[in-house]
C-alpha cells in the first residue's frame, strides 16, 4: 500500500502572499503525491496486489477556509489530487488491474500541521516573532473576525501558539482514529473515504448547492456543526 500524505498549510492568497510561500504548498501537497506515485508504480505494478491512498481534503471540494477566508494554494493541490485519483483509478483498471486507488477528503483532524507548516514556510515559532510577524499575524486574525484591537503583542504570540496547539488537541478526530477509518474503508472497498462528520456535513452541504457555497454568507461553522439528530 502507498500512502501519499504529505501536506502543509500557505499560500492562502495568490495577491496577499509570496510566490515562494504558494508554490511552496502547492509543490508539496500536489506534487508529493504526484512524485511518489511515479516513484513507487513500478513496485505495485510488480506485485501480486495493491492500493494506492492519497490525501485530498474538504478542500479538495470546498476551496476557501470560510468566508473571508481565501486558501487557494492548499486548496487547489487538493483539487488536483482529488480529480488525479479518481483519473488514476480507470487508469489502473485498464493498465493494471490489480492495483486499487483510493481518495482521502478529511475535515478536522488533529495533527500538527499548524505548527509543521510554519517551520516548513521558515516562520518563527510565537514566542520569536518580531513586530513585523505580529502585525501580519493581527491582520490575519481580523480578516478571521478575531478582536485584534484589543490585543497586545503578547496576547498576539500566545494566540498563535493556542492556535496551533489547539489544532491538535481540540480536533473532533484524531490521527489514530482517521487512519483506522481509512483501513478499514479501503478493506470494504471504497474509493471515496470522508473523514470527520464535519467532512460528511460540508460534502452534503456542498452537493446541495454548490453555487451558493461560495455567495454572500457562504458557508458558516454553525452549518458545519449541525447534525441530523
């Protein structure tokens, strides 16, 4: 089984962000999987049987974080691995038949990747950010609604720091339980594996009316967060 993983966050804007930091997400979330699947055919074809399963995202069906929110690097290498798997998979049933592909959209689930896309982008951890870091971070937390206003520079780091340890922490599903979802989902068969009710949630809500997701409003938490109970 091949498992193409690898992904950070950047990039978010193609105007209010470096051509280095969205190539940067770009090349590792799309071409990851592309190289490594180059790489590593030619084993699978060779075996008896195989799998390949490649990460895509809720943002590889839903391009922005929310509104007022653009993630357009991210976003679009997740397009482009969601639509390459579900390519590569009639591929494989012509060319090699005993090699199955399977696409992985998660929603929330608790890794560093935070924490790890900063390092990757050459960010500074929180507690060595420098004015200039602290104001991009407070413009970047208003455009999210947060009341920067009333925050000091070290309520800035603390939050940056809450943010990515939170991530982890606070997420609804775990790195232990996706990963168990997804074997047991590619031992069942299935090509497409949601992970997360709030994937399940936005795949609904996206399928439901997919020109308005983007609209004025858009697509709020409180969607996200409703349940069928």
């Amino acid at each position: 089984m091949l498992f193409n993983n690898a992904g950070i966050d950047g990039g978010g804007s193609m105007i209010a962000h470096t051509r280095e930091a969205w190539e940067r997400t770009f090349n590792v979330c799309w071409g990851g999987v592309y190289n490594c699947t180059r790489a590593f055919l030619p084993m699978l074809q060779r075996a008896d049987a195989g799998h390949i399963v490649n990460t895509s995202s809720v943002n590889g069906f839903w391009a922005i974080l929310g509104p007022g929110m653009p993630h357009t690097a991210y976003s679009a290498a997740k397009f482009a691995v969601k639509g390459f798997t579900e390519a590569l998979m009639e591929d494989c049933k012509v060319n090699a038949p005993h090699v199955g592909v399977s696409v992985v959209m998660p929603g929330h689930i608790g890794t560093d990747i935070i924490a790890n896309s900063r390092r990757v982008l050459g960010g500074p951890e929180p507690d060595d950010m420098s004015a200039d870091d602290i104001a991009v971070a407070r413009v970047q937390m208003g455009n999210r609604g947060m009341p920067v206003q009333a925050m000091s520079d070290d309520d800035i780091r603390g939050m940056m720091k809450m943010l990515g340890e939170g991530f982890k922490s606070m997420a609804p599903v775990s790195a232990a339980q996706a990963a168990t979802i997804i074997l047991d989902a590619v031992k069942a068969g299935k090509w497409r594996i949601l992970v997360g009710d709030d994937a399940h949630r936005l795949d609904e809500v996206v399928r439901a009316n997919p020109e308005g997701v983007y609209g004025e409003g858009g697509i709020g938490l409180s969607t996200l967060m409703q349940t069928d109970s």
